[in-house]
C-alpha cells in the first residue's frame, strides 16, 4: 500500500497551515467498488488516481459474508436460455427500479465477473470452464455463484493487490467529512481529517482537491443497533446528501436474521440444515421452543426453516399461512417485545430434541433437497457439514464450536438497497464529476434477487470509469477560483472542531453527552423507528427526536483530543439519520405500506396470525408506488424535498453496428 502523495500547496488559515492535495481522480473508500473502480480507471489511462480511507482493512465488502455469499451474473452455463433483458427484467421486478440500469447491470455482468476470473478469483467451475450457477433470492433462474462464505472478502484482496501492482497512492486513517463542491453543481474533491495529525494545530484538517470524485463508502451500517454490519463500518453517505447530492429509495433496507456474537448471516446452508429455534430469560433459563405453537404442524415448521435459507430476507409477502418470514417476527417479539434472548441451535432438531422421526415427517421440497445434496443426517450440525463444510469452519475461525454452544441471534438490518441516485454512468444526478460506487448507490429496487449487490458495485466500478477516462479525462479546474468557497468551508469546520476540542479551554466538557451514549441513542432509534417494523406515529416521533440530536452534536462531551474522530462520526451519522426518517415518514404519509423488507403496522391492516394481538396487524403494499421511485434531496436536515419521479423503462433500442461504431468513436454514448 502506497502513502507517496506530495502536497499541491498549502493553505493557511489563522495561524494554521493545512496540506492541500490535487489529484485527477479521488476514490474515497476502500471496498471492493472502490478498488475496481480505481484500478480499471489506471488501466484505461487515468493514472493521476488517488485512493482516501479511514480504515484500509474495515469495509463491509473485507468483512461479511453468508453461508456461500452469492455473486450475481448472467448465466452462461448450462442448456436454460439467459440474455442480458432477462436478467434485467429479474433485476426490477420487485419495483422501484430505473429499467435502464437494470439493463446496464445485467449487460455488463459478464465484464465484471472475468474481470474478476483475470485477477485470479478461482469461482468453482464444471469440466468444460463453465460456471454453473445456483438459484438465489428472488432469482427466477440459477444465476448465482460463489466462492463460498468470503466472496466479497476474496473480490476485495485481488482488487487490492491489483491497486498495489499499480502502485496506486493510498491514504488511510482519513476520516473524509464533507464532499466539497463549487458551491454550484459541480464536486471538487473532499475536506478530510488525518487521524494521526490530531495535535496539530490544524487538527489534521486537509484538503483533496479533484477533477471527478467518486464515492464509495458503503451502506448506513453505523445507524442501527441491531446490525449485521461489521463493528468497524459506519457509511458515509450523509457527507454527499449534505453537500446536496440527491438520493433515492433511502426507505429500501434488507432485514434478516443474523447471529450477534459474531455478526454473520444466517442464510442458505444454515437454515437449509434445519436448526432448532428457542428462547430463554436473560440469564440463560426458561428455555421455550416459541415458533411451534405457531405453525400447522411440525412439517410446516420445518418447510418455513427450510425456506428461510433462500428466502434470508424478511418479506411482508411471506409472513401469512406459515410462510417463512413469520419466523422473523417471532423471533422479534421474542426479543424486543418479551426481552427474551433467541438462539438457533444445530445440536438438536426443531422438535426440541423428543427424538421423533425427521426424514418421513418433511414436506417434498425439504425431503428432495436433503437427499438430492446427500445431506441426511441425525443432527442439524451434521446436516450443515454434509451440505457446506465451510460455513462450520467459519464459526470455528472465529472461536464459536457449533457442536458445543448455540448462536445467539436477532433480525438485522444488513443492506441498504436505496442511495445516492445515479444515471446509467453512476453519476450523481444533480452534482457533475461525482460518482457513486457500490452499497452507497441507490441503483436497487424494492426487491433485489441475492448476490445483485456485488455485481453492481463492479458494474458501477466500471462505468464511472469509462466515463471519467473517456470524457473527464482533462484538467479544466481553476482552484484559485474556488478558494473563498473552500476557506469557509474550512473556517467553519475548524470551528466545530475547536468546540469539541477538551484541550481547547484546557478542561474536559461535561455539560453534553459523551460520545459513546450519543452514539447509542440514534442506533437505538433507527432501529426502534426504521427496522423492518413501522408505524407513522413511531417514525414522526423519532424524526423530531432526531433533528434534536443532530442540532446537539457539537455539545457532545469528550475526554480528550483523540475523540474528536467519533464525536464527528457521530455528528455524521445523526445527520445521516434524519434523512431516513425523513425519507420513511414521507413514504408512509403517502400511504405506502410493507413492502420490500419491512413492515408497516396499523390496527385496521390485515391480521398477521390467529395467535397474534391487533397490534401486529398491517398495511397491504400500495403496489402503484413500485412503478416510481423516491427522490429526496437537501443540503440541510430541516430543508429536505422529497418527490416521485417515474422508473425509467426498460430501453428496447435496436443499434446497427456501423452506427453505433461511429457514435461510440465521437463519444455520442454518453449524456451532454
């Protein structure tokens, strides 16, 4: 990994001198987006990139995984038919989805993935180099493949070694706090914060100024407490809503059941093996085996489970008649409602361990799976082995014996489907030259079939960098132009970093909250207002309580200089949360009900099960709302516009070579 960035100039600002940097291309992230993106941008020509991070080795894209973590691509094994308009048309047909980039997705999958094969990525392939795929989410096909549970994981090593061959320049311990702009439309690179230069004078302050700023810092994983989001992900997507960059569809969150010691997901394999649900008290006792009241029979019990492995997500849709995402709420109530804690367990079966029969109880589906994968067997732990070894080992890694101790689990929030809205370039739609890569893209819809989200962070790689070596390949800025507007940017956060600062006046503040408890109150908030359980008055409540909070950020009390980082992460963060509640709220005041992965409770709604209360009744999806998408927009928290814009179609244009030749060589693909 390479530092070797020399200053541009300096700035000086009141008795301080802040480094300035320049450079062609900044990439602020390190995850597997970021990283393809800044590579392929070097080998297309772009070689002035430089790369911005707060934690080199702590993204989401280094640091989860499922039980085989999917990568989504057009299948190109096998004797069943794909093209790039089927696989597009899987892509949107949840809703809430632009067709085009549906299109541009499922077109350049392929790319991504060999891309990826040429870096050394060794995806398990047939005898004849074909790579058989397997049915995911919300897939009508087989297209997924894997590496098993640390894709994401290997995609990211490959990219960063890539990034080293290159010899591309990367910064780390950079807490990037704001996209800078023009002050017009136009971003300009980033205001950053060097976390080993706190005791300086300048705190560290330092500016990177660029030509195109790409963005690619993942999803709002710090914004929750109940999350399966590694411990060092926070996101950063307010530092780009801040600056008025408009997003899209930020009401769109995948929720699922995960195991909380160590945050992982509990899908495919792990569920698929039929582990037994229960509940205890807080101390271990009363243990209650609490879904079988619930289903039909035990068969039925058994199916949910079974489902739940390629079913991960929470779904309104699959709640009635014993569908699989019931379980999800159970576990729910059991935890948040009862203050029970709720554990799976693969030493005994569902029954709770009576002894009964397994294998002639079962529902066809789990009969024919288990036998067709040789996976029968006495024990869910021996299930799980016989059927995906790897997904033991891993809890093993990470010092958890399944064979000797239980997963406590909970329902997590884990992917954020909406973000930054984007043309079929991933440009941001309202500031030119800034770009958004990976989880921080809105590129999603309502519904998205599993294993999308890594093929569109490559995808979104390599379109921002195609259009940045193709047409923002020059240097045009005038930075002396800019200087006003970069100095009070400057001023003012130098600023709210000197009234954090405990070394500041020469005593600790003790008048506000200390970081951690800020910290914990808007994660318990989000999750309280905007987990996959909703409700309007609940939402409009915790926005208000919000808007207090961020107002309050700069009163936060520290202990000394070396927080100032988190007090600013939190200050990020707290923004950050007002725009989802906001976002949230406007979709339930324009009736919008559950939908996608959550759901909206109203006693009038549909009654979820007959051993259910009124008070977990809902409201049915308003299903015209998935013909269009949310955009929301503002520079300030109490100044945010919310809209409708209509999904853009599925594009049906029939280019002759010859012409589309001519127009690609003039650079006519791309937008004016």
């Amino acid at each position: 990994m390479s530092n070797s960035v020399k200053k541009w100039t300096i700035l000086s600002l009141e008795g301080r001198e802040l480094p300035v940097f320049r450079c062609h291309s900044l990439v602020v992230g390190s995850g597997a987006a970021s990283l393809c993106c800044a590579e392929r941008l070097h080998a297309m020509g772009v070689q002035d990139v430089l790369i911005l991070t707060d934690n080199f080795k702590g993204g989401t894209s280094r640091n989860t995984g499922s039980d085989k973590q999917t990568y989504y691509k057009l299948a190109d094994a096998g004797i069943t038919p794909d093209s790039p308009y089927a696989m597009a048309c899987a892509l949107m047909a949840g809703g809430g989805m632009h067709g085009d980039t549906a299109l541009v997705e499922a077109q350049n999958s392929l790319n991504a993935f060999y891309h990826l094969v040429s870096l050394g990525l060794d995806f398990p392939h047939n005898p004849y180099g074909g790579y058989t795929g397997y049915k995911t989410d919300h897939d009508p096909l087989t297209r997924g493949v894997s590496l098993g549970p640390y894709t994401s994981r290997a995609m990211t090593e490959s990219l960063a070694a890539e990034v080293v061959r290159r010899k591309i320049p990367v910064l780390d311990q950079r807490l990037v706090l704001k996209i800078l702009t023009d002050g017009k439309d136009r971003a300009v690179g980033a205001l950053a914060l060097n976390i080993r230069r706190l005791q300086e004078k300048g705190y560290g302050l330092e500016l990177y100024l660029a030509e195109n700023t790409v963005l690619g810092v993942g999803g709002p994983g710090g914004l929750y407490e109940t999350s399966v989001y590694p411990q060092a992900h926070r996101g950063g997507i307010g530092m780009a809503l801040e600056a008025g960059a408009a997003a899209v569809n930020l009401t769109e969150s995948q929720f699922g059941i995960a195991s909380i010691k160590f945050r992982w997901n509990l899908s495919g394999s792990y569920q698929q093996a039929l582990p037994c649900y229960y509940s205890t008290d807080a101390s271990g006792g009363d243990r209650q085996y609490f879904l079988n009241a619930s289903f039909d029979s035990f068969a039925a019990l058994c199916h949910a489970i079974f489902l739940k492995g390629y079913q991960w997500p929470f779904d309104p849709g699959k709640l009635r008649d014993c569908g699989s995402s019931l379980i999800d709420l159970l576990v729910y109530i059991e935890r948040e409602i009862k203050g029970r804690r709720v554990f799976m367990d693969f030493r005994i079966n569902p029954d709770g361990g009576t002894g009964r029969p397994l294998l002639e109880e079962q529902h066809p589906e789990v009969r024919e799976y288990l036998s067709h994968s040789g996976a029968w067997a006495d024990r869910p732990i021996d299930r799980l082995r016989l059927l995906n070894e790897p997904a033991v080992t891993l809890y093993s890694d990470h010092g958890i014996s399944l064979e000797t101790e239980p997963l406590e689990i909970a329902v997590c929030v884990q992917h954020n489907n909406g973000g930054l809205a984007t043309d079929i370039w991933w440009e941001s739609c309202n500031i030119r030259r800034l770009f958004a890569v990976g989880e921080v893209n809105g590129s999603h819809g309502v519904y998205r079939p599993g294993g999308s989200a890594l093929n569109s962070g490559q995808v979104g790689a390599l379109r921002s960098a195609v259009r940045i070596s193709r047409t923002y390949n020059g240097y045009e800025l005038d930075f002396d132009r800019l200087s006003e507007v970069l100095v009070q940017e400057v001023r003012s956060w130098l600023s709210s970093i000197e009234q954090l600062d405990p070394e500041a006046s020469g005593n600790p503040r003790s008048d506000g909250q200390d970081i951690f408890s800020y910290r914990e109150e808007y994660r318990k908030r989000m999750t309280r207002a905007a987990g996959f359980i909703r409700s309007r008055e609940t939402v409009v409540a915790a926005e208000s309580e919000a808007l207090g909070q961020f107002d309050a950020w700069g009163r936060q009390s520290l202990e000394c200089r070396e927080q100032i980082p988190a007090a600013l992460r939190n200050r990020l963060m707290a923004l950050t949360q007002v725009y989802y509640l906001r976002a949230v709220r406007a979709y339930l005041e324009e009736g919008g009900g559950s939908r996608g992965s959550f759901l909206v409770l109203a006693p009038e709604g549909l009654k979820v099960h007959p051993l259910l209360g009124q008070e977990w009744n809902y409201i049915t999806e308003k299903k015209e709302l998935r013909h269009s998408v949310q955009i929301l927009q503002g520079t300030s928290p109490r100044d945010i516009r919310v809209y409708r814009e209509a999904c853009r179609p599925l594009p049906r244009e029939d280019y002759w070579f010859e012409t589309m030749w001519k127009d690609y060589r003039e650079n006519r693909i791309f937008p004016e």
